[in-house]
C-alpha cells in the first residue's frame, strides 16, 4: 500500500474510536496501541498497526514519532472564538471581589464586548478570529465550536457568525457555529427580556438560509434568562431545525441543566452549580455535559462542577476552554485538562475521552472528529510526551510536538538553536 504520510515507531497511540459518546465508568477505560504506526493518504488515515507491520507500506514522507504520544486532534467544543477588544481592566475588580453580575450591571463583562464587537469591523474580527485559531492549532486543536452572542442586534450577531464562517474557510480548523444572540439583556430591552429573544428569534430563517449556524444556545441565568423563557425560545428553534444548546447552573441552580435534558438538547454548558435532580437526570440521558473549569478557576471561585458526581452517575463529559474575553481567556486546552485533574478530579483517561470523541459528539460531530480510525479524517496530535498521563499531570506548558489536520502538517516544533 502508498500513503502520503507515514508515522511510526509511536510509544502510545490512543485511537479513542469508541462508538460515543462515552458514559460514565466508561470514560476510565481507556485504549491504548504500544509501538505502533498509522498511514495517511489524502484527507484520511487508511492504515493503522504497528511499526513492524509498517515495513510493508510506500510512504512518500515518514515521520519518526520515536517514541512519542500520539492522539487525535483535540476538540474545543466551547468558545466564544469571535469578538472585540479585550476586558484586562475588569481583572482588579474581580481580585477584588466585585461579582460578575455587579460588573455586568455597571456596563463591564459581556455589554463591554457587545461594544466593541458592534464598532469591529468585519475584516478586523476576522483578522483577530484567525489569529486565535492559530494558537489553538498550536495547542493540538483541530476541531472548534464558535458561538456568537457579542452582537445583541441583527446587524452583529450577522457579523460575527459571517466572520466564523469565513474563518472556517480561511482556516485549517474546522469550525462548528453556534448562534448565541440570547446571551445578555441590552439596556434597551433591559424591562423587556422577552421581547429581546423574540427580536432575535427573527434571525433564525436568515440564519437558516445562509447555513451561519447549527445550534442555537441560550444564557440561563439570574438577570439573564429564565427558564421559562429559555425554553419558549429553544421550542422555537427547534421547531426551525437547529439543535441545542444551553449555557446552563453556571452562577445559580436555575434548572438549566434540567431543561437542557427535556429539551434533548446536544449539552448542557458549565453547570457549575447544577443540583443533585440535574445530574442523575443528565446521567440518564443523551444530553452531554460541558464543563468549563478553567472559568471557575480565572474567576477565582472555589466551588468547581461536580464532574466526579456526573461521571460516577453515568454521565457523559467534555471538557472545554470558554475561551472568551471576560472570563477564561486561554486558548490552551492542554491547561484545562491539567484543572480537569486537579480541580475537577478526573482520570487522566477521563480527560482524553472528555476533550476528544464526547467533545466532538458535544458538537454534532461524533463518528467524525476525536478520533484515529480507517477512513475517518486524518487529524492526529504527535506530543512531546512518553504517554498520555504526562499531559495533564506538566501543566502550563504546550506539548505539542506536531499537529495534522486533515492529513497536512499545520504545526511543527522548532528547536530554539
């Protein structure tokens, strides 16, 4: 057999080609191939055995993992990839101690953003969006979901998912796009929250039209949007074809967690303070469970999501960045697992499931993305790691070695020499 790529002589390869997502004690359980070579042809890995049984392959290009980590490419399946301008000023007043909802209402957190993504031009979002998936490439990412929602009119929440799209287009990575625009009241509907989601909901069939988006997501919140609301405005997204999602218990035990699983929707974010009725419902359902904790830990909180509860009652996790501007301002997945370990107390196994094959199935993209099988993309990771523990367990630091997406080289590590 020809491939285009050959990679062999690899210490540890995790091929995470489990049918998913992964529930539960099963996230513990982890495959792992000992010496083993993969065989890349096109977009798409045509062979997989071990580095004897490679002999036999024509390769025009070998790569020597020498005894590296090998995995799929890691799946980012929450961020808020497009926006203006940046928020380091608020980062006294939370050492201070000033509540998020307190900055939101003296115009600071998300309402400092909308601004200046409504003054950004589009080349300029763009130019910024690409600069952040870059880094992200560079982490090992290979796979993002990217939600709007710094808009709060038309015109905006248009202008970033129009920039997402095109940043797909422009971009290795691929791109998932989630319509966020009910993710803060404006002080014009301040008195009126559901005349707001009515206003945006008018975005739906254009968005439809234009394929800007899959999924449409709401902020469940106190001083945000009810449950109640929350889910008339998901019915009627749902009624139109998208799929869901929820910003969900992140601040307050609303129920959004709950209304995540009633609703079916694909996951449930942050869930943060979910309550003890939301996690056996979540375990017991389809819905998949986002956690976020490298929000908790910028914010300074010390209550993490209980991923230990979730996963012990058969819930399926990923685990993601929040990259944003306000609050989890990282494109380092790799850190992330790294808090997984120590705030969320999760297996290193638990954590490769949770940002691979249960991260892409969080996005509508299970079977495709997350994984190393025949006939499936070819988006592998090569780590400067032995094995797979020593990723979360050297934290702060970027491993990764060499990353392919789609079968093309994107990043490599160069020696300072």
């Amino acid at each position: 057999m020809e491939v285009d790529i050959l990679i062999t002589n690899i210490g540890q390869l995790l091929p995470m080609d489990k049918k998913g997502p992964v529930k539960g004690a099963d996230m513990g359980e982890l495959t792992v191939w000992n010496d083993a070579a993969v065989g890349i042809k096109g977009e798409q890995v045509v062979w997989i055995g071990s580095s004897k049984e490679a002999k036999i392959l024509k390769a025009s290009q070998t790569i020597d993992a020498n005894g590296k980590l090998v995995t799929p490419g890691l799946v980012e399946p929450h961020t808020h990839l497009v926006f203006g301008g940046s928020r380091e000023e608020e980062m006294a007043l939370k050492q201070q101690g000033v509540p998020y909802l307190d900055i939101l209402k003296q115009g600071g957190g998300i309402l400092s953003t909308v601004t200046a993504t409504q003054e950004a031009s589009q080349e300029d979002l763009l130019e910024k969006a690409l600069f952040h998936l870059d880094r992200m490439a560079m982490h090992g990412i290979t796979t993002v979901e990217a939600k709007s929602g710094y808009g709060l009119n038309h015109e905006t929440e248009l202008k970033q998912l129009r920039v997402a799209k095109e940043a797909g287009k422009q971009h290795p990575i691929d791109i998932v796009s989630t319509f966020l625009g009910a993710h803060a009241i404006p002080t014009n509907y301040k008195e009126e929250p559901e005349a707001f989601l009515d206003y945006m909901s008018e975005l739906f069939d254009v968005i439809k039209q234009e394929n800007l988006a899959e999924f449409i997501d709401i902020f469940t919140e106190t001083g945000v949007f009810s449950v109640v609301q929350s889910r008339r405005y998901l019915l009627k997204a749902k009624e139109k074809g998208f799929g869901l999602k929820i910003h969900a218990d992140e601040i307050d035990p609303l129920g959004g967690t709950e209304l995540a699983v009633e609703l079916g929707a694909i996951s449930g974010d942050h869930l943060a303070v979910t309550s003890d009725e939301g996690i056996q419902k979540l375990a017991n359902s389809n819905t998949i469970g986002v956690i976020l904790p490298g929000t908790s830990f910028y914010l300074g909180k010390d209550d993490y999501a209980r991923a230990r509860e979730m996963i012990d009652a058969g819930a399926a996790i990923a685990i993601s960045t929040d990259f944003n501007p306000g609050s989890s301002v990282t494109e380092n997945l790799q850190l992330i697992m790294s808090i997984a370990a120590l705030k969320l107390k999760m297996s290193p196994e638990e954590i490769w499931h949770a940002v691979t094959i249960n991260a892409a199935h969080a996005i509508g993209r299970g079977g495709e993305a997350g994984m190393i099988a025949i006939g499936k993309k070819a988006d592998i990771v090569l780590w400067d790691a032995p094995n797979y523990k020593y990723i979360p367990y050297h934290y702060g630091v970027n491993h990764t070695n060499t990353v392919i997406k789609s079968g093309e080289i994107i990043y490599e590590r160069q020696a300072i020499r």
